[in-house]
C-alpha cells in the first residue's frame, strides 16, 4: 500500500526533527509487505517486539500455507483420501471452527475450502501466469461442492466427509494475523502501534496527539483514493483484483473465486470493510470483504449486514464508486473529480 508507506516515512522524518519516539519494521510474509509502526517505546523494546511479531506471522505462514509442505497441505492430503482421520494441531481446529461459523454467518460466499478451485485458476503459485482453464474441471470442482462444513473435528484429529475439500486460508490467515498480534502488543505493554499485512491493518492507541490515518489503495493507480483515520482497535481491509490476478484476451481474472460459478468475480475492483474494536476485528477485516465483493451489485447490502459490517467501501471502476452511509462519514477523497463518482449505498 503505496500511500500508507509515505505516511510512515512522513512519521519517522517527524521523529528526527522532533524527536518523537517511532520506530517501524518491514518484512515480506504471506506473500506481501508486513509494515510495523512502534510509537513511544524505546528502541530496544520495539525492535524486539517488532522481530517477535514478525517470527510469529512467518511461523503462521509456513504452517498455513496452501501449496507448500504445511499442516494445511498434509490436511489437504489427507482429506483426498477419503475418511481416515489425521492429527491436527489445537489452534488449527479452533481456525477451522471459527471459518466455519464465519461461511455460516456468510452464506456460503466466504468458503476457505475451495482451495481445488484456486489452484485450478493457478493461484497456487508465487508468480500468477495467463492460463486457459478446463471448464469441465471447473464444473467438477463446484458440482462436488466441498464446503468447510465437511470437515469434522474429534478427539484432536480430522476428516472430510468430502474428499474435494480442500483448505486455503489465504482470506482468513492474514487477519487472523493481526488479532494475534494486537494480543500480543497489549501483553508487552505497548499502548501505541499500527501493523499493516497487504493492506490488512489494525490500530493500537493513536500517533502522539493524533489518531493513526491511513490511505485505501487506488485499484488502478500507484496512490490513496481516499483516507481515514483509523481509531485503536478498529481494522480495516481490502479485497482487490489488482494484487493477484492475470490477464488473458484482454479480461482481468482475480484470485477470488465465487464457489457458487467456480470462477473469478468480474465488473469489480475493490471492497474495503472498516471493522470496530472487537475479539476478531483483525480476522473481520480479512474475511467480510469477501462476500461484498462476491454478491452481486444488488446484493452487497445485504451481503454487509450478513457480516454485521456498517462501514464499507465498493468500487466498481474509477467512475462508479458507492459507499455505505456511515463509511461516507469517515472518508476523505483524494480529490474532487473523485468524489463527484461517489454514491451512498441506500440501506
């Protein structure tokens, strides 16, 4: 996120003059940019903190990964084969449980278990490649209807009663993420901290005097189209088809796959949902976007109040923007042409 990182280089350039207490850490996890701001601590304890946070979201990933070695793909592996039940790891059940209640409350539209489906669309990679899909076997995939609610959990081991189940957490570890980190600042006693995974970001207290502000990355250009302050504990995150997507004959496929048509969703570029202070805000931030983005135009609305999310944002192209009544409120635009495509999303 271009514009969220001249925020921070304007804070640490601050810091210099003023002296200002800042410290930031960056790193490459889950396949993005990890940003750590620390305001207020000294150096020492938020380095550490920093380093810590950022073992814990490597060792996150290297666990859930979707197509390396990880306990994901021996799950995976294990589910193909059909009932016998493999080990699982207590957090990892208590993240299936808590993915599973989230595609209930979803309606099916946040679903991680059609990890088949983007491997298909081969987003099971690092680098994503122009590739003509076998429609048959895409038909396949979302006739067998793996559903996470196929996966049954005892006495520390599982099994799928449907062997096309497949796990990726892709739309879920991130936030997750964040969750754990905010736990784990409050723990050291950090009041002060803002932690940014790929556009998945969570705020702890405030910068000095001043809330935390944050841009929302354009989905056509390099900068903020709009801004916002971002009050602690509140989270906020994008779904986009401008960070993994290919184009072929001229057509933009995302990483976001709708199960129900087993292809990527279409005439959409990005939903960003604002999240209050709560147990899983992180985790909200990551998984609610999904099934705005997934519904179709007349249906974001309620795809929204699904999700019990307030404060969202759908941008459609650069001349269709609409946004919910409260998240107007909060937003400030980039500039004017802007502004004059913007709709209020009538409840």
């Amino acid at each position: 996120m271009r514009f969220f990182f001249i925020l921070v280089f304007s804070f640490l350039f601050t810091s210099c003059v003023q002296k200002e207490p800042i410290h930031n850490t960056q790193s490459y996890v889950f396949g993005t940019l990890v940003d750590i701001t620390i305001y207020g601590e000294a150096e020492e304890k938020s380095q550490a903190v920093s380093n810590e946070i950022i073992r814990m979201f490597q060792d996150l990933h290297n666990r859930l990964h979707a197509w390396q070695p990880s306990e994901i793909t021996t799950l995976n592996q294990a589910f193909a084969r059909g009932k016998t039940p493999v080990a699982i790891q207590p957090d990892v059940a208590t993240m299936i449980a808590d993915a599973t209640a989230l595609f209930r409350q979803s309606k099916g539209a946040f679903n991680p278990a059609i990890g088949g489906l983007i491997s298909e669309w081969g987003f099971h990679k690092d680098e994503f490649k122009p590739i003509q899909v076998d429609d048959h076997k895409i038909q396949n995939l979302v006739q067998a209807n793996p559903q996470i609610t196929d996966i049954v959990i005892e006495n520390g081991k599982a099994f799928s009663n449907n062997p096309a189940v497949a796990l990726d957490f892709g739309g879920y570890a991130k936030g997750y993420a964040l969750d754990k980190a905010l736990a784990y600042l409050r723990e050291q006693g950090v009041k002060n901290a803002l932690i940014n995974i790929g556009g998945n970001i969570i705020a702890l207290g405030q910068h000095g005097d001043n809330p935390w502000r944050i841009g929302i990355q354009h989905p056509r250009k390099p900068n903020a189209i709009a801004t916002l302050d971002l009050p602690s504990g509140w989270a906020i995150g994008t779904s986009g088809d401008y960070q993994r997507y290919f184009e072929l004959d001229g057509k933009r496929y995302c990483h976001i796959i709708d199960p129900a048509t087993g292809y990527p969703v279409q005439n959409i570029e990005a939903v960003t949902v604002l999240i209050p202070p709560q147990n899983n805000a992180g985790t909200l931030s990551d998984v609610a976007s999904k099934p705005i983005f997934i519904a179709k135009p007349n249906g974001r609305n309620e795809a929204a109040k699904a999700m019990n999310v307030e404060n969202f944002l759908v941008i459609e192209s650069e001349i269709n923007i609409q946004v919910s009544p409260s998240m107007a409120k909060r937003l400030t635009w980039s500039d004017k042409d802007t502004a004059k495509h913007v709709a209020i999303i009538q409840p």
